[in-house]
C-alpha cells in the first residue's frame, strides 16, 4: 500500500486495528500491528477498542458489527473517504459455506463484495482475488511478519468447521476457487433482479412527504414473487434506512399474508408498521420505536431526524427544543385531520417542542406558541427515496 501511494503521489495510508479484548493476547497482538505498520511506511496507525458490554448469542457476529462501526466512526471523525480492509478468497468460500447452511438465498450466496458503501465511507476488499496461499508466498517472499490468530482454530465458531473442510479437501485451491465462482454467478444474478426491482417501483411504489411508503396492491399482484418480495424488504429497510435485512421467516410471513387479497394485514417488523389501507399496502415507522432529540438553535444547517426526515428550523432566538413524534396521547390536531392520512402516520412526525409544550407541526401552516418574540418556522424534508435508491442501487 505504501508503494503504491508513492508512486501514484497520494498521501501515505493511515493503519487501523481493532482490539476486541477477547482473548488474553488480544492487546498485545493490537500493539504489533500498528508498531508493524509504521515500520512499514504507514503515515499513522491507531488501535480501536470495542468497549464491550454483556454479550450474548454469536460473538463473532457482535464483534463484526462493533469493527466495523469502530472504523466508519473513526473514518468519519477524520474525513477519510476510503477503507481497505484484508479478506481474500478463502474468507470468500467460507462465508458462502456459511450463509449456504443458513438458507440464505441469492444475495447472500453471492457473499462479500469488491467494494460497497457504509455510512458514508467506501470500503474496498483489495485482496479478495488473492487466496492465504498466495498471501503467504508473497510475505515470505518480502520477509514480512504476521501473527496467527488462534481463534481461527476454535471449533466452537462455526467458520472453523468450513476452513477445516477446505483444507481436506483434496485441492484446496481448486476448491476455494470454484466456489468463489458460484459467488460471483450469484453475484450476477443479485444484480439482475435488483435491476427489475427498480424498474418495479415507479409502478408500485409511491413515497410520500410525510414518511411512509405506499405499495399498490394491484400492481404488486402482477409482479414475479421474488420481486414482489424485495420491494416489500427494500421498502421496510429504506423507512429504518438499515442496511441489514429484517429476518426472513417474519418477513415471508407477513409477504404471503399480503398475497392473500382478502386477508388483513396489520403488523410490525424491524422497527416499521405495516398495514393494509384500502388497495394499498402502507409501511410507516412505528411510532414507540422512535427517538426524541434535543437540538439547540439557533440551528446551522438542517438537522437528520429518524433516518427518515431532513428538518430546518428558522429563527434565531438562542434556546433547546426537543424534536419528538406526536404521542398518541396527545389529539391530533384539526387541521391535521384535513389531509386524511392513517392516524400512524401522523404519530410518526417531527414535531417541535419545548419544556412539554407544542411549538410546530411540520410543513404544515400551524399558530404555534412563540419563544421571545419569533415565531418557530418548521419545514421537513423526507429522505426515504434517496435511502431506498442507496438500497436499491445497481
């Protein structure tokens, strides 16, 4: 990497290592790969530690999600647009042996990707062509040093079980290589229905202002299942804006109650409601699973709430107000009755208050209550198009 920053005259790139502080020798195996990687030629190197708390279930799982969001924050925090990091191929065929025993279908057999984008920051898997093998002969070759990470001899993960059955095969090469090739048909294959989802959504898809998505059932009706599935899936993820995918057994439950055209539909998953409202499908946020957040103003700039709205508030008297969905304990005002949307959904909005007291509605022309001698002048923006094209995005 060194190398090949001088000689394209870039700036020399900066070595991130995360300490999970799971094993004994976690720190001092930290400590060697940042003093390495300045040896090497690295501009910095820095140690990341997962403060960990009470984990339960797969540790592998909650330490690949802690890592990864340890280095999008640090990324983030210090404008660095591009993040390489190290799987080759044999991770390649151990992850689709992985997700091939799970029951995962075509998107997750075609494994780990060259490059995607996570909260805001490209990641890129340089070596993913390149098998441990070939690794190894190119360090030896340099006289490089590593560490053997003995947790990847633990039989108690389940990836050990598919690395070891890699290696008795009778060409592990070989092997790795053909699956790594069923990956990328996979792969192909992901993309193409991606392809005619997209192309599936002007007809079935409305997204409105106030936050929620609408699928029109007769439209959706006439669709091949699998795409009539993922708009469903993309749909719920682009209201949350998560790039995990809800769990499938309560997806497909809720997807074959929504084909049964005279059944009613009426259930949450992955932090949305959906509902049935007429010939329509509608997937709004559950309003008990959204956060308040106090803001000060005045404020520069607009503000993200909810991963579903940009808000802009005008004026500037200096003081804190929360923005905070309606409770359903409080009425919904008359005015707000007038556009005859499903009640949810008004329980799912912005709204601007101080102190417990109402200051504004969003969008919407409101009398509201004044701090000093200025009227609050409230506007939102949804957002949830530009996360469902992200999802979406071939």
């Amino acid at each position: 990497m060194t190398n090949w920053a001088k000689k394209n005259k870039l700036s020399l790139p900066i070595a991130l290592t995360v300490n999970h502080g799971l094993r004994s020798e976690s720190q001092k195996e930290a400590d060697f790969a940042v003093s390495y990687a300045k040896e090497l030629g690295a501009k910095e190197s820095f140690i990341l530690n997962w403060e960990k708390q009470n984990i339960k279930g797969n540790i592998q799982l909650q330490a690949r999600k802690a890592r990864y969001k340890l280095l999008a924050e640090w990324c983030k925090n210090n404008n660095v647009k591009c993040l390489l990091v190290a799987h080759h191929k044999d991770d390649q065929a151990e992850t689709f042996l992985l997700r091939l025993e799970r029951g995962s279908g075509v998107d997750g057999l075609s494994s780990m990707d060259y490059k995607y984008f996570l909260d805001g920051i490209y990641v890129f898997r340089p070596l993913l062509n390149f098998s441990r093998s070939e690794i190894e002969k190119y360090a030896k070759l340099h006289q490089l040093r590593w560490i053997e990470d003995r947790s990847n001899y633990d039989l108690k993960y389940r990836r050990t079980l598919y690395r070891n059955l890699l290696k008795a095969s009778d060409n592990q090469d070989v092997l790795t290589e053909r699956i790594c090739l069923t990956a990328l048909h996979m792969k192909r294959a992901a993309k193409a229905l991606m392809h005619y989802t997209r192309l599936a959504l002007n007809d079935c898809v409305n997204i409105h202002d106030l936050g929620y998505i609408e699928i029109k059932l007769d439209e959706l009706y006439k669709l091949p299942e699998e795409i009539a599935l993922r708009l469903l899936l993309y749909s719920i993820m682009a209201i949350v804006n998560k790039h995990y995918k809800p769990r499938y057994r309560s997806l497909i439950a809720i997807f074959n109650r929504i084909l049964q055209q005279n059944s009613d539909v009426n259930c949450t998953l992955y932090g949305c409601k959906i509902r049935k409202y007429g010939e329509s499908i509608l997937i709004m946020r559950e309003s008990s699973k959204i956060q308040e957040i106090t803001v000060h103003l005045p404020l520069n700039g607009s503000i993200e709430w909810d991963n579903r709205f940009s808000c802009t508030i005008f004026g500037d008297q200096e003081c804190s107000v929360t923005i905070a969905p309606l409770k359903k304990t409080q009425k919904i005002p008359e005015f707000l009755k007038n556009y005859d949307y499903f009640s949810e959904v008004y329980y799912s909005l912005p709204t601007v208050q101080k102190d417990g007291k109402m200051l504004a509605y969003p969008c919407i022309k409101h009398d509201s209550k004044h701090i000093g001698d200025d009227e609050i002048k409230y506007f939102i923006t949804s957002i949830i198009k530009e996360n469902l094209l992200k999802l979406i995005d071939v």
